[in-house]
C-alpha cells in the first residue's frame, strides 16, 4: 500500500473536460488529463485491498489495479506501466472509454468515492508511449499454424493480439474500409480519438498482425479458401443489427438508425468519402434521439457539434435515482443515473416518454414531429410495465429522428459461406459453446458476435479468452491430438 492515509487526505478529482464553447466547435478529446503529481495523489487512495473487488470482480480484464497504484506511488511509473499493459494490452483504448465497471466495484466506494482508475490508467498508458516502454513486441518464435479473424472491433484485434504473441500467424479481414470496428465507426472522436485507435493498430501490424480491409467474409471468402489456409477461424463481426421501433410513421423519411448517423460523421471526419445521404447531418435540425443510453448521448454530443437547433433525448424508463439504489448494492453495477459529457453540452432529456407514432409535414413524406405519452412503470406478474397516463399524449417536434435503441444480434446483412451457416442455429444471434467454439469444430466466435452487444472491454476480455481457448485447440495434447478446421 502506497500510503496509508491516502485516501483519507486526498479528496477524488472527478474528470475536468474543456470548456463546452470551446470543445462544441470541434471534435477532439473532451476531457483534460490530469498532471503526473495529481495522478500520484489519486493512486495514493487506493487502500490496497486484501480482497480488491476492483481487480477481481470489476475489471473483465483483471487488471492490477493496487499493485500498479502502489508503484505509481512509489515513482516506478515504468514498472507500473509494464504491469499494467501485461493484463491490459489495450489500456489505452479502455482508459478512454469504458465506464470503469473497477470504480463501481472499489471498495472505496462504500463509504467515499472510488479510486479514479480509469484515469490513472489513461496517465500510465501515455507516459508509457511517450518514454517508448510501449514499444512493438513480435514473438520470438513462430509458429506453423494461421488464425484467420473475421472483424477488426475490440474482439478481433484482442483475439489477434493474442494468438500472434503466442506465435500465430494471424490475418484480420475487415469488411469496413480501416479496422477498429465501433472503436472508429461507431465511437465519437470527441470520446475516442481516432489517433489514439490508429496508433495501437500500428503496433500490432509492427508485431506482425496482418488487417486485410475492404473483405467481406461470404462475398470475398470461400469457405474452401478459408480452411485451406487457416488451421482457425475466429468471428468477431459483432453484433450490428439494431432494434427498430414499429409504429405508425416508420416508413417516412428524416429517421435513421444512430449508428448509420455516427458513422456518417465519423467517416467524414476520416477522410472518408462521406455517405451520400445529406439527411445524416443534423445542422439547423430539430433533432429527438430515442434512447437514453451511450448511443444516444453520442449522437446528441455529434449533433450539438453539427449544429442542431434543439435537441432532445428521450427514454422511456423513469429517471434513475443519482445514488446508489438498494436493488444494485456494492459491488454491483449501479442503476444511477449516467450524465455523459456530451449531456453537459446541451439538449434535453426526457425520461418515462413512449413514442405512439411519427407525424408526417404537409408532403406526407418527411417526418414533422412524434406523437408521445407520458408512462407510469406499473409491477406486474410479468415484470415491470409501462402504462400510458392518461391526458399526457403531446407532440415533440423533429425534423431528424435518430433511433439509439440497442442491437439485437448479428446484422441480417452479413453473409456467410454457406458452410458457416449452421452457425445461425439462434436466430440472429449466433450460438457458441461454452468455450467459445461453434457447431462446426474450429470456428470459434469473439465479443459482441457471441455474447450479444456488450462493453468494448467485455469485447476485449472475450477476445482473449477466445484466444487461448484456439490455442488449446491448435496446440497438440500430451497423447499426440490436435485439432483443426
Ligand atoms: C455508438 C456506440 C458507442 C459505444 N460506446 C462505447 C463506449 O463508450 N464504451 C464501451 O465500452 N463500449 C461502447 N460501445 C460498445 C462497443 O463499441 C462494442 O461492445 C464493441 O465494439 C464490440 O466489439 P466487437 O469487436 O465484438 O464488434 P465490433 O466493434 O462491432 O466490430 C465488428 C467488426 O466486424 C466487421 N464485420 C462485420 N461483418 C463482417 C464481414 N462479413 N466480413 C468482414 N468483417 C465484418 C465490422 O465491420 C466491424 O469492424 C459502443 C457501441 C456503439 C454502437
Ligand atoms: S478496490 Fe479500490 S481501494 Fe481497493 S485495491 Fe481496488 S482500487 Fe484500491
């Protein structure tokens, strides 16, 4: 333990996010890293757990939270970097985004406010680049056998990184055209810098990782060509299809799915020949997003920065308590209300709102407002329900309607060799065992494509369970078998 009356002198610093004048005209990184004596002091807190919930029960990645607070303490920021990136090989993605399920977790947390992991990690992982101690590490041997990924998101690039230093030649093939998955398509510059994601990649083709774009697994891939050259395969193509909303209006034009909207300025944004649709822009737009999650706080932080009018936010669930609420106790993630950066920009969220029906202009072609209803979420045998109140039906005015309402599994547009089908055993969501190997012996499924639309850290931990369960899989037995696709 760094220092015993850590966490009784320093109070927790919250992150400190430029200026919203300031950051609204622009689209880089939100939040303003804290210096390396504030982050000593933070690292000071940790109580250095006998039991560490944050590591053990927090983290999916396991990181080492009190061992690298300890060193960061003790000025061997080296040491705690290398700690870190051994468990976390992607810190410097997750420091970024993940809600840091650890500090919900910290037994800190009980009576103060958490240790600020996630912030410490962003602090370690930078100076770990900038003093060169991240640095491309290939293997020192290789192995005979080939793993083919199909997905370059979270999953496949943890999956990749991790065959590859146990030995495997690895070929990621990514049907978009630059690998990251949601990391670059679906996350917003403003959240995750695209520098950042692109500097990672680099390392990993420098430790001989080959991404392969513009492939789709079904169109360009045979199944023949596939387990001729791979002795795996790992798909982790995510899990893209979104959950529509079907009511009356549906078919007008001005609704789109988030994810066809972030995307549009992320590729723009990218240099990338933008989608040809304008109406993915929100500028002098009445905008309503409907979803209250991450998704659609991105899309409010991208609109706001496109120049919307007005935009609101709306959910249909009641609003979440600001405290801790007796139904998620410690060390549980906690059902609280979520106030993103970009919810300190502007817009309006409205809370136990249903959308009855999208309202069409005079033209009968572009949608002019949604007809909404205020609901009560009443017990039932069946769980909890929503009931209309009555005299609450109101019109909400939009021009541009954006439906952030989650995925439901693997996207109805991806196409498979026709041998891979019998993956689509559930619908579309395709099943695994519990070792992440499909029905067919040696294809094996990664993150969201297998567990259902997560957490890019979740992705990632998959990622690397995955990878050493191929491992098992390629690597002979003490009797002599191996196996292969
Ligand atoms: C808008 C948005 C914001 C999010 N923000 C956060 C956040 O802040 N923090 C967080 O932790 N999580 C966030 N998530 C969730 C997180 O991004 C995902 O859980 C994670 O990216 C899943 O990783 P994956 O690798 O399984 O899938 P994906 O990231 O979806 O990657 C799948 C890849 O497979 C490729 N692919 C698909 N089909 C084919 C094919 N036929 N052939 C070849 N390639 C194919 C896709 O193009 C894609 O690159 C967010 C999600 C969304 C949608
Ligand atoms: S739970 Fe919190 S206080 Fe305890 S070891 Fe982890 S970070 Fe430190």
């Amino acid at each position: 333990m760094g220092k015993p009356t850590g966490f009784i002198e320093f109070m927790r610093r919250d992150p400190v996010y430029r200026p919203v004048v300031e950051r609204l005209k622009d689209y880089r990184a939100v939040e303003i890293p804290l210096s390396s004596a504030e982050i000593r002091e933070q690292a000071a807190r940790c109580m250095d757990c006998g039991t560490p919930f944050c590591h053990g029960v927090g983290c999916p990645l396991g990181n080492l939270v009190p061992e690298f607070n300890d060193l960061i303490w003790n000025h061997r920021w080296h040491d705690a970097v290398e700690l870190l990136w051994q468990q976390n090989p992607f810190a410097d993605i997750t420091s970024r985004v993940c809600p840091a399920p650890c500090e919900s977790a910290c037994v800190l947390g009980i009576s103060e406010q958490p240790v600020a992991i996630r912030q410490i990690e962003t602090a370690l992982v930078e100076w770990g680049y900038d003093q060169g101690v991240i640095k491309p590490e290939p293997p020192t041997l290789r192995r005979a056998e080939h793993v083919a990924i199909i997905g370059s998101g979270p999953a496949g690039m943890a999956t990749a990184h991790r065959l590859n230093q146990l030995g495997f030649s690895v070929v990621v093939y990514e049907s978009a055209h630059r690998p990251g998955g949601l990391l670059r398509y679906g996350i917003p510059e403003f959240k995750l810098e695209k520098r950042v994601l692109d500097r990672r990649l680099d390392l990993m083709r420098a430790e001989g990782i080959i991404f392969e774009c513009n492939v789709h697994i079904g169109d360009d891939l045979s199944y023949r060509y596939l387990t001729d050259r791979y002795q795996a395969l790992c798909l982790a193509f995510g899990a893209r299809e979104p959950r529509d909303l079907a009511i009356p209006g549906r078919e007008l034009n001005g609704i789109h799915f988030a994810m066809d909207y972030l995307t549009a300025q992320n590729r723009r944004l990218q240099g990338e020949q933008a989608t040809r649709d304008a109406d993915l822009c929100a500028r002098n737009r009445h905008v309503v997003i409907i979803g209250g999650g991450d998704t659609g706080a991105d899309c409010l932080g991208t609109a706001l920065r496109q120049g919307a009018r007005h935009v609101v936010q709306l959910e249909i669930l009641p609003e979440p308590p600001t405290v801790r609420p007796a139904h998620t106790p410690w060390p549980d993630w906690p059902d609280v209300l979520r106030v993103s950066s970009s919810h300190h920009e502007g817009g309006e969220r409205r809370w136990a709102t249903a959308t009855l029906a999208f309202l069409s202009d005079d033209n009968k072609d572009r949608v002019k407002a949604l007809r909404c209803v205020n609901v009560d979420w009443v017990k039932t045998k069946g769980g909890n329900q929503p009931r209309e109140k009555p005299e609450t039906e109101h019109e909400v005015p939009a021009d541009l309607v954006l439906l952030a309402l989650g995925f439901t599994g693997m996207s109805r547009n991806t196409r498979l060799p026709p041998e891979l089908e019998a993956i689509r055993q559930c619908g579309n969501r395709p099943l695994r065992d519990e070792t992440g190997m499909t029905a067919i012996p040696g294809i094996f499924l990664a993150g969201d494509a297998g567990a259902g639309a997560s957490l890019a850290v979740r992705a990632l931990a998959d990622g690397i369970r995955i990878a050493n369960t191929i491992n098992l899989f390629l690597t002979p037995s003490e009797t002599g078998d191996s196996s292969s696709c």
